[in-house]
C-alpha cells in the first residue's frame, strides 16, 4: 500500500516563483521558494451544454470552453521577497550601491511588465501544479492595526497543470538494471537523497516518427512505440512535461499545446512516475512503491526533490511605519489611522485560435492607484481637507524601516484628496474617511517603491 501523503494540509504549502525568460515557456531552474499566507491562485474551465436536439430530453456531452487561470496570493511585506513581487507589478528596475546594501528602485514602465511561473506543492507529497505565464495585475496594501504587513498580489495566467518535474533538482545514475516491481535500487551516488523523500523516475521510451510544431498538442512516435504510451502518462519533452489525452496508434494526443518545436532526429520522450523513498543507507535505497517499469542504467535515472533557495528573510511590521508629507499635507498624514492602498495594471487577456483555450497573450492597461485612507479629524486637518476642495496636491511618503535598516519606501509626490465633511455619530473621536489619488507630474512618476537591502539584484 503507498505511503505517500494520502491526506494534504495546508501548512504544508511550497509556492515557488521563477520570471519567465519567454512567456508560458517551462523554466527548468532557479526557483526561489516564498511564504504566503494563502494561494487561491487555480485553473477553472467552463462546460458548455450541448444545443443539439437529440430526439430526446437526456442531456447530451458537454464540451469544454475556455481556460481561466486566475487568483490571489496573500505575501509577507518583507525585506528581500517584496522585491520580486514589485519588479513583476511595475517593470521598470533599477539598482545601485548604496554603503554596504543595495538600492532597489521601480516604477511604472511604459513597455510590457514581465512574466512569471509558479510552482505550488505539498511537502510529503507527489502532487506538483506548475502555473505558466502568469503576470502580477494588481497589489493590495492594508496599512495599520498591529503584526506584520501582509499584502495581496491579484494573478492572471496562460495555464496551469500537474507536472512531476521537479526543478533545480539533482538526478541519480543508476547502478545497474532494475525489474518492474523492484523496491531495491543502488544509485552510483546516493549523497543528494534523504529518507521520505519524494523522488521521480524518468524512463527513457523513445523518439518521436515526424517533427511536431509548437503549438500542436499531437506528437507522433515511431512504429509500434504508442503501445509504450497510455491515458493520464507524464511525458517529458524537451524539459517540460506533458500529461497524455489519448493513443490512437502511434499518435499522441497531449492535454496541452507544445512550448517550442519538438526536432524527430534529436527529441528523445520519456515517461515520468513517482516514488518516496522510505529508508537510505549509502548509495542503497528502498523505495515505497515497487518501480511501474523497467529501468536501464544506461538511459534512465531518478530525481530528487526541488532544491531551491528561501527568498524572504524579515517581514515588516505595522509599528515600523512612517507616513510624512512635504508639501501641506503633513497635518493630514500625522493623523492617518489605516490607509488600503492599491495598485493595478488593468490588464486584459486576449485568446488566439491557435492557444486552443488558454490565453495567448496578456496586455497590461493604464495603471490606477488609489490610496483609501481614513483620518481622525481635528481643527488642523480640517483647514487641509478644505484646501483639497480647490485641487491643492498632496505627496505622501510611506516608510517602514526594520531593525538591520532595510528599508522599503513609497513614494508618491503628487495627488489629491477628495473633499469630504465629516459626519458625526457618536460622541467619541471624529473621523473621516478619504481618496488619494496619485498621478504623474511633470518628470515626476504618479508612484515610486524603493527598497534598501543586502539582495544585489531582483
């Protein structure tokens, strides 16, 4: 019986993030992993009921519609990760020395943001889901109370799908053959390979009768080689991994288009399955499960774990927040009880007939941001919040610094507030609730993050 993980909890959540070098096109190394409060970030597909009359009341076949891969992730405002999730809001980054630190700076760049992936999986178990072409659309920022700062980035993406490659992994040459069914198995060096560790077998089946496109999710195998293949099988292809729809033949029908063009006379497609192994001694491993197919040394080999690096480092706290202004709206600022802050690229996804489904490119709009604060009123602000009434501009200036001096700004020297007049409904402490609007000026940018850290580059 398997004793891999039969039931996932989420404290064991793993959310790792790569920028794409080509949009939706499978990275294969340098995931950092995060910390995340929540991930509601999924794939949901539509079905669409049949409109033919079928000479009866019985429901016909739904078909499939179209992809959606949408969702939030909670984050920590940290020190380090933050940068990464700014650099993917903004896209324009710019980084220099600063002492012993570096000064990271973004803003709103006129040309396309970047792209990312995502990886999400469960420590203890075999389940992967592997999210491609994502862009970061929007951030939302919830300043005041007490704790640490949380944000939450909303997500629009191309596609995503189980995959059992495990990235920036370390692979284990095989001693000898080994028999289906084996549980048994020497790797000529173990040292990389831990007990309860989940491991993935790559089986070498053979290569492909014609070239394959990319873009087509039909890939054709040499003579007789379909029989090597079923429904729900994990091939790998050109590093990025394939579930299989269906075999008619010797053609293979994948659950997805392919990322680039697959070459007859070097594609080399092998079956991936996976496995945890239970004890290790030395170079000697016994796994759980027996093998589901036959491994030759000379061909096939198994793969550890992700290895990646943990990205965040200290979180920043409510109570090392500063908010000033320079240019009359200091009164306000000094009386600022919560401010929700958020910053959007309105972006749109466009489908293309050839993306069968998923989104084929996704287009940012003109950014908003919108600062929801709340004041507690007195007769200094009170004179302020008149003066916005005339369309005098306000800067806002937002600080937290922790206790290694890293520090992450945010800057926004001119907007307006929307004129409001308090309203009185109880007989404790006034206080009013307003819109911040920033917006660019002159050569100066509507918003500008910076953070100050040991990281040399996002």
């Amino acid at each position: 019986m398997s004793n891999i993980c039969s039931t996932i909890s989420g404290s064991n959540l793993v959310v790792r993030v790569k920028e794409e070098a080509e949009f939706g096109k499978t990275e294969t190394a340098g995931f950092d992993t995060i910390f995340v409060k929540s991930n509601s970030l999924n794939f949901s597909q539509n079905e669409i009921n049949s409109e033919l009359l079928t000479a009866g009341r019985s429901p016909s076949r739904a078909s499939k519609g179209n992809i959606e891969v949408a969702g939030d992730i909670e984050i920590a405002i940290d020190n380090v990760a933050t940068g990464f999730w700014l650099k993917q809001l903004l896209g324009d980054y710019s980084v220099a020395a600063s002492d012993s630190k570096f000064l990271h700076s973004f803003k709103i760049t006129d040309t396309c943001i970047p792209s990312f992936q995502s990886e999400k999986s469960f420590s203890g178990s075999d389940i992967n889901y592997k999210s491609t072409g994502l862009k970061a659309n929007e951030l939302s920022l919830e300043l005041g109370g007490e704790g640490e700062l949380i944000g939450k980035v909303s997500i629009i993406g191309q596609n995503d799908f189980m995959s059992t490659i495990q990235n920036d992994s370390v692979a284990g040459e095989l001693s000898a053959d080994y028999a289906i069914n084996t549980k048994n198995i020497t790797l000529v060096d173990g040292s990389s390979f831990e007990s309860g560790e989940i491991v993935v077998l790559k089986v070498q089946k053979g290569s492909l009768l014609s070239d394959s496109k990319a873009g087509n999710s039909t890939i054709e195998l040499n003579l007789g080689e379909g029989a090597n293949l079923e429904k729900g099988n994990f091939v790998s292809l050109a590093d990025a991994t394939y579930q299989v729809m269906s075999v008619v033949g010797d053609k293979v029908y994948l659950s997805r288009k392919l990322e680039s063009d697959i070459l007859a006379t070097t594609a080399i497609y092998s079956i991936t399955e996976t496995n945890k192994i239970e004890s290790i001694s030395g170079n000697d491993i016994v796994l759980v499960n027996g093998i589901k197919q036959d491994l030759v040394a000379s061909t096939d080999f198994i793969v550890s774990s992700t290895k990646s690096q943990i990205l965040n480092d200290k979180s920043f706290e409510n109570f090392q927040i500063g908010i000033t202004s320079v240019n009359g709206g200091d009164k306000i600022t000094a009386a600022i009880e919560t401010m929700s802050l958020t910053f959007s690229n309105n972006a749109e996804s466009k489908r293309l007939l050839n993306d069968k489904g998923t989104v084929g490119k996704i287009l940012e709009g003109k950014t908003e941001i919108t600062a929801e604060i709340e004041v507690l009123f007195d007769p200094d602000n009170a004179r302020v919040l008149e003066e916005a009434k005339i369309g005098v501009e306000f800067d806002i200036n937002i600080e937290c610094v922790n206790e290694d001096g890293d520090v992450l700004t945010i800057k926004m020297p001119n907007g307006t507030l929307t004129p409001m007049t308090p309203e009185i409904s109880s007989p404790g402490a006034i206080s009013v609730k307003l819109s911040y609007k920033p917006y660019k000026k002159d050569l100066e940018d509507a918003i500008e993050f910076t953070l100050l850290n040991s990281k040399s580059s996002y």
